[in-house]
C-alpha cells in the first residue's frame, strides 16, 4: 500500500468497508425491485395467433395480445392510396406506408391499439384523416396509423408478427 | 413537542409512569399549554381538521380492506359486495370515497391559507416542504385508491398516469413495465396498488408527525404574520384552540355527511359501475375533481414530456416559494399588491380546474395554456419582483394591539 502521508491502513480500511457494505446493500435492493418487473407467467403469453379469414374488407378487429389490444385493419383500395399519397415531410413521425405492411400483403394492417400519448385505446375509422382518433386528448391518425394532429408523438407501434399462412397471423 | 417537560402527574400510578416514559408531560405541552397566537382565525383550524380526515380515512380503510379482492376478476364483485351484502359496507365505503374528497378540499383550503398569510417564510420552510411531501403522498394514495374498484375509470387512471412516466427519454418504457409488472395495467398492477394504498397512509401519518412537530418548533404563523413577543399575545392551546377546531370540525363534517348521505355518488364518475376493460377507452376521461387542475395544465402543453413536466413542475414549484417570494413581511394583509395576486391565482387555479374537467380541444386548450402560463409567471416571476416594488403597509407592533386596536383594555386575560 502506498504509504504518502495522511493515508493511512485505516482509511484503505474505511473505504473497502464502505463499499462493500455498499455493493451488499444494492444487491439486498436488487430482488425488491426485480420482483415487479413481468414474472414467468406474464412472459409466457407472449404470442398470439389470429385466422383472417372472417374478416372483410374494411373491417376492423380488436384481439388481446400481452393485455393489451391490437387492431388488424383490413384496408381497401382507398385507404391503402391515402396512406401513401401523403409526402413525408408532412408527417410528424416520418415513415413509409410500405414499412408498417408485410411485403405483398399491403391490405393488412397490424397495430398495437394503444395511443402513444398516454395510452388509451383509439377508435376506429374515426378522426380527420379516416383512420383513428384517440378520445382522451384528441389524437388523430391515418389509414397507416401514423399520427397526424394531437399531442401523441409516435405513430401507432407496428408489433411483431409474421404470416404462419396466407391467411393467419402469428403475433409476437 | 418541547423535550421534557417538569409535568408530575397527582395520580401516583400516572407519576410512577410518567417518570419512566414522559408521554402524558409531551401531550400536555404540546396540545394542552402549548401557547397558540390569540388572533388565529378560522382558517387555521384545517390542519386539526386534516389530521381528523386522515384517521377516518385509515379506519374505513383498514375496515374495507377484511371485505375487499384485490384481484382483476373479483375486485368489482367485490366492491358490490361491500355495497350490497357486508353490514354497513354502503356506509363505510361512501365514507372513505368521500372522505379523499374532503380531504383534498381541506388540504387546499390549507395550502392556500399558507399562501395568503405567508406561513411558508423564515422560519418556516421546512414545515412548508413537508406539506408539500403530504401533498404528493395523498395524490400518490388517493390515485391508487381510485383504482382499487377496478371500473372502467379505475383502469384508464391507472393507464393514463403510470402512461406519464412513458414520456422519459430512454428509461421511460422501462420504468412503465416495471409500474405495470406487465405490458399493459393488470392484475399486477392492482395487487401493486393496493399493497401501496394500505402503506401510503401509515407514511403519511409519520410525516404529519414531523409536520406537527416542526410546528411546534418554529411556532404558528397567525394572521398578522408577526411574530409572538409576549405572553400577551398568545392563549393556551386547551381551551382557547381546542373548541375553536372542534367547532369547525362539526361544520365541516356536517358537509361531509351531506356528500355522504344525500349525494354520495355526486363527485364520482358513472363510469365507474361499469368493470374495467382494457380494450375500450371510456369517450370521456376524466380525474377525480381535485386533480383536474393538474390535467388541465397536463393537456396544455402540445408535447407530451412537455406536459408532464409541466404538470410536476406545478407541484415542486411549491417548495421553492419561501425563496422564491422576497417580500419580508409575511401577511397578505399588509400586503396591498401581494393580497390582489393571491386572489388571481385562486381564480386561475379554479379556472384550471374547470378547464380540466372539458375536452381538450378549441379555445378550451387556448384557455388552459393561458392559465398554464399565469400559473408559472405567478411563482417565478410575480412572487420575486413584488418583494422589491411593493409597499407594504405598516405593521401592528404585536398580535395584542393588532387585536386590541381601538379597544381601551385587554378583556382576556393572558395565558400560556
């Protein structure tokens, strides 16, 4: 131990207790706090899968995935137009119709039915832009989902999922 | 709360005792000689008042808890149950759902006397900052006792307000999982919930404790805002303060027997009979009526993390005002300026409130910014400049000739 003056083996003392009784105590903490986090059982219902089949064009359905809704929009010709006759740059989170479809399944639209502002489940072909409109503090969002007008700063969030067939979704 | 007193009871099983653990000598300098500033008026009985509310609420509680599920599909069953089945449930419950209510009334008739006869002022400040702490502990509380029945409104507060902490950068979905114990409000979130709404009071009860006791250090401000100089000035806590509360008390449980038993649904939300469903929003949401000024300064900022500050920063703004008004003298009465902004904030604070209560939307929104905007400029701008271009009016040389003024002889005799 370097030996200058005024440090002496009580101090070197001092701290490696002080930080080992740190070190213990945020590892006691630790557990208190993990245990809130999602448990097994939560994390296992993770996917959900959904049969298309029933549902027509201009429809659209909510299923529960994670607690939580997801809208599947079954788009016409129109909506499908709309959403991407829309410039960029107008937009307030710039993104690609093309980039919240799957390739060649342009009609189906999957979104987590949760506004991102503060949560709350927006209604469908509702609002200025014939897409959904959030009642609680007037969110508006397009044929895409992307947001529009209103406090919510995101678009609404594209969860994951992949077609298992033609006709049926997997999501998660 | 003045350390050891020379109290001896006469009884001598009580001496013996008294001698060991000095408990009846620090209730009897504390709430009975305690000397009290003879001018106080009636605004001054809410703290008594409050600490009232704060027992009944614990009492009905712990009493609702042995009939209470706190699990996602009994909950609302539950609740009916207490309603329908449990002797006297009706009458407990309308009690504790009314009680927060009167709470929330009394806390602000409180705050705003602090403000109106500046109690927050040297010596003063940390009494004032632990009443802002019992502030945000009853909104913690009173947020998450709201959702225990588990209704439609019960599900969307919970999802809209842990949702606020969704607007910090990086940590913010994070801590929202870690709220939630899940990927949406759930049955974890209640049982989380609940759990807390039991501890929140016992805490709050600990800091009203420390409130009181700091009280009894520093002394109560009283109306003129002057300090006690002499024995004149002061009567004895018991009787002088204690009937004077008592009396307000009854007139403000008459008021909350009324609420209870002629209108106790009047300050709650219908959609709330209806059992939670997380994949409906009701069309109109709202916080209960002592919240809505919040969530109308929330709803009137145009950026989401923008909004949420806002909204704390109008509670933590609270804690810096013993610094941020500059102004010596301590009573809005000799305060002509100071008296006359006091009363605009009032008006915008209710105003708030009432814009909280509308949709979010057209010149509702213009109206809240505007409101939003005094809110703030009153804290940081009106309540430091005021200190420096005021003149106050001159002060009372003590709290007897402020009472006496005009009289020829002091008809009570001095106490305490």
């Amino acid at each position: 131990m370097a030996t200058t003056a005024g440090t002496t083996r009580r101090d070197f003392l001092y701290i490696a207790t002080g930080a080992a009784g740190a070190v213990g105590v945020a590892a006691a903490i630790w557990p208190l706090i993990h245990q809130m986090n999602p448990d097994a059982s939560v994390l296992a219902l993770a996917s959900t899968d959904v049969d298309l089949t029933p549902i027509a064009e201009g429809q659209i359905i909510t299923v529960k995935w994670r607690g939580k809704p997801v809208f599947i929009s079954h788009r016409s010709k129109k909506e499908i137009d709309e959403a991407r006759a829309v410039p960029l740059n107008q937009l307030p989170d710039p993104q690609p119709d093309q980039a919240r479809v799957k390739e060649g399944k342009d009609q189906w639209l999957v979104l987590v039915g949760v506004c991102t502002h503060l949560g709350c489940v927006p209604l469908g072909h509702q609002g200025d832009f014939d897409g959904w409109f959030c009642p609680c503090h007037g969110s508006h969002y397009d044929t895409s989902g992307r947001i529009r007008r209103g406090p919510a700063p995101l678009n609404l969030l594209v969860p994951p999922y992949e077609f298992v067939s033609d006709t049926s979704i997997r999501i998660g | 709360m003045h350390g050891h007193g020379t109290y001896i009871p006469e009884n001598k099983a009580l001496a013996w005792f008294e001698r060991r653990l000095p408990v009846l000598g620090l209730l009897k300098s504390s709430f009975v000689d305690y000397p009290t500033p003879r001018n106080l008026n009636y605004w001054w009985t809410f703290g008594g008042i409050l600490t009232v509310v704060l027992m009944v609420q614990i009492v009905t509680g712990i009493v609702l808890v042995m009939h209470y599920t706190p699990t996602s599909a009994d909950a609302f069953d539950s609740v009916e149950h207490i309603m329908r089945n449990v002797n006297y449930g009706w009458l407990l419950r309308y009690i504790h759902a009314n009680g927060a209510s009167m709470f929330f009334l009394a806390v602000y008739v409180h705050i705003f006397r602090g403000l109106y006869y500046g109690s927050y002022k040297e010596p003063r400040e940390v009494l004032w900052i632990l009443g802002v702490i019992l502030f945000l502990l009853m909104m913690a509380t009173a947020f998450m006792g709201y959702v225990l029945p588990w209704g439609q409104m019960s599900f969307w507060a919970a999802t809209v307000i842990t949702n606020l902490f969704s607007a910090l950068p990086f940590v913010g979905e994070p801590i929202v999982t870690w709220l939630w114990g899940g990927y949406s409000v759930d049955e974890p979130t209640l049982k989380r919930f609940f759990s807390l709404h039991y501890l929140l009071p016992f805490v709050l009860f600990g800091v009203v404790l420390l409130h009181i006791w700091a009280l009894h250090v520093v002394g109560q401000n009283n109306p003129a805002g002057i300090d006690v100089k002499s024995n004149k000035d002061t009567v004895a806590f018991t009787p002088y303060a204690t009937i004077k509360d008592s009396f307000a008390m009854i007139v403000f449980f008459i008021l909350f027997a009324w609420l209870v038993f002629y209108v106790p649904n009047y300050l709650g939300h219908s959609d709330n009979y209806i059992p939670a469903n997380p994949l409906q929003t009701p069309p109109h949401i709202v916080p209960e009526w002592y919240f809505l000024p919040f969530y109308a300064i929330l709803r009137a900022i145009p950026s989401k993390l923008g909004g949420v500050i806002a909204m704390f920063g109008s509670i933590v703004v609270l804690v810096f005002v013993p610094w941020l008004d500059t102004s010596k003298v301590r009573s809005a009465r000799y305060r002509p300026l100071y008296k006359q902004f006091f009363w605009i904030l009032l008006v915008v604070c209710i105003g708030l409130g009432y814009l909280g209560a509308k949709p979010a939307e057209g010149i509702y929104v213009i109206a809240a910014r505007i409101l939003t905007a005094y809110y703030f400029l009153h804290f940081l701008v009106i309540l430091p400049l005021l200190g420096f271009i005021e003149k106050p009016k001159p002060l009372p040389s003590s709290i007897a000739e402020s009472v006496l003024k005009g009289k020829e002889s002091d008809p009570m005799p001095a106490k305490g």
